[in-house]
C-alpha cells in the first residue's frame, strides 16, 4: 500500500547560500504548491560561516534542508503522503535559481506487507 | 561528491502504536547508536486516533518519523553525514520489535557536480 512519495533533491548552487529565513520563505511555497499545510518549522544555523538545517512539519509529513555552502551544496527532501503533489513542491525549489543544477531521486513510501524475502517470514 | 546517506525505513507492526515519548526515546537510541548529536527535537500528535510526527534535528542532519497506526505503518528517515554510522542508528530501529516486518533503502546523498543529463547543461 502506497502511503506517499519521497522526494530526495540534491542542489548545486546558490541554494546553499540561502539564510535560515530565505529557506523558510522558499520551503513555505513549496508546501503550498504541493497542495500541503504547515503544522511547524524549526531551523538551527551552524555558526558565522557554517550551513543551515530546517524542518517544515506538514499535516502531510515534512519538508528538510541542509545546506554546506563550503560545497555550494543543499539537500531537501520532501515526503508528502495523501492528495498532496509533492512534485510541484519540488519544482518551487529547484526552479527557484534558473541556474543552479539539481537532481530529483522520487521514492514511493508504502508499508511493507508482503515483501519478498527474509524479513517477511517475521510477519 | 558524497555528503552522507539517507535510510528511508519503512516498519509494518508495531512501530505505528508507539506514541510521541516513545518515539522520542526510539530515536534518541538510534542517534546515539549511529554516534549523532541531538540538537533539538519535535513532535506532532494528529487526534486522539491518529499518527505521530517527529523529528529530531542533528548535528549530523536528521531522523524523522510519521506513523499510521491505521495502516500498522510507520516511515522513518535517517539521514546522516560526517563519520556517524546511519546503519546502526537504523538497526536500532528496525530491530526493537522483532517480530515486525521492515524494509530499508539506503540512498547516497550527493552534490549534483557533473550531473550528466540536462542539467548539466545550467552549470
């Protein structure tokens, strides 16, 4: 049974320069766009020069970011469960610096009844 | 160039009745066991019913999970960087119940630097 999709969104660019409250502001539309609603967020930063992590809560699961400016590099994710598009969430992101580069992995979530192999016989 | 690694565990039993406090002491085991530290952690409780939400914010990432025990399901994500071991935080998940089922799926989290394919192309 398929409970929702997993987005895994690798960024190269200048995501990762991105503040703790321009990531908010980026991460809220997303949710928006994918149709989700923000329960909570929470963001710590990591010193002067150091990278940023960040959590949306969503009535649809979560939405994270960590960010390592020394390798111009931010990774989101994005796990949206229900009639929520989290592709669309996606597109917010990445077409948010037309030059940055990114890659989107896309990963079902689902319960594991009936799978195959050793750890089904514990069932 | 790889960051860390990113376990998407997805538990079929009795992982989807434990509540927030348990959660939360879950996966603090699990942080510590993958050698993490806890920077600040949230939950979420949907009804009187309903699933859980939480997250812990590491110093080396992430843990989060959200829970249906409708669907005696229950989606973890660990992602961790750094020299901290995300396998074993994982095993101390999936092996706290015994008799449940799990499935885990290991992902490279990466900097898109030589992305072969069309984005390559707005570097």
């Amino acid at each position: 049974m398929i409970i929702g999709q997993h987005l895994l969104i690798e960024c190269h660019g200048q995501h990762a320069n991105l503040d703790a409250g321009q990531l908010l502001a980026l991460m809220e539309r997303a949710a928006q766009a994918g149709g989700a609603r923000v329960l909570s967020q929470h963001f710590h930063k990591f010193g002067e020069q150091g990278g940023v992590t960040g959590v949306l809560i969503l009535a649809e699961s979560h939405i994270t970011v960590h960010t390592w400016p020394e390798h111009h590099y931010a990774a989101f994710d994005i796990f949206m469960c229900g009639d929520s598009q989290p592709s669309k969430a996606a597109a917010v992101i990445t077409q948010h610096f037309p030059t940055a580069t990114s890659h989107i992995k896309t990963m079902e979530r689902s319960c594991p009844t009936g799978v195959n192999g050793p750890q089904a016989a514990a069932l």
